[in-house]
C-alpha cells in the first residue's frame, strides 16, 4: 500500500506496476481518465478532507500526514481542488456535523 505522506514520482509507481514510464501513462489514463499525478493529488485531497472534518490536527500537520508538502503548499492545491480554504471547509464541515449529531 502506498504511504500518501511519502513522495511518489510517475518512475516509482510505473516501476511498482513493472511497466515502463509512458506505458503507464498510458494505461493509467486509459483506466481513470487522468494523469497519475492528478489522480495522487486527489487521493490526497480526499485524506485532507477527512482529516479537516474529524480531527483537530493543524494545517502543518495535515499538510504533512496528506504528502501536500508545506502548510502554503497545502492550501493553494485544496483550494484549486475544492474552491474553499482548509480552514473555511473545516468551520463549515464541523457546523454540519453539529447540527446533524
């Protein structure tokens, strides 16, 4: 299983999958419909998330635990994957979850 906090090239994944860097692309894309690289970035995106809604770790530590890289790192690729700020999505997300509990 990969370690999401770890980097990860486009090599290392194509070397796991025993198959050359352009042959995985290509494949990759054909199975999901986007780049490698897009598709990590977004399972990262998913662990912020989760991670914003049920734990009260900082930004630093999210950015750290989700391989997003620097707290600024962090915030710019949630806000370009989700249109909001860490810090907005987690206010928003913990109000939903009080009115629901």
């Amino acid at each position: 299983m990969w370690r999401l906090e770890q980097p990860l090239t486009v090599h290392q994944l194509a070397c796991h999958a025993a198959l050359s860097r352009r042959t995985f692309i290509r494949r990759f894309g054909e199975e999901t419909g986007m780049p490698p690289v897009r598709w990590l970035t977004l399972q990262r995106v998913l662990v912020t998330r989760r991670l914003l809604e049920t734990s009260d770790w900082s930004v630093e530590r999210i950015a750290a635990a989700s391989g997003l890289g620097t707290a600024d790192d962090f915030r710019i690729g949630f806000r370009r994957e989700t249109g909001s700020l860490p810090g907005d999505y987690r206010r928003r997300h913990r109000l939903a979850a009080d009115v629901r509990g």
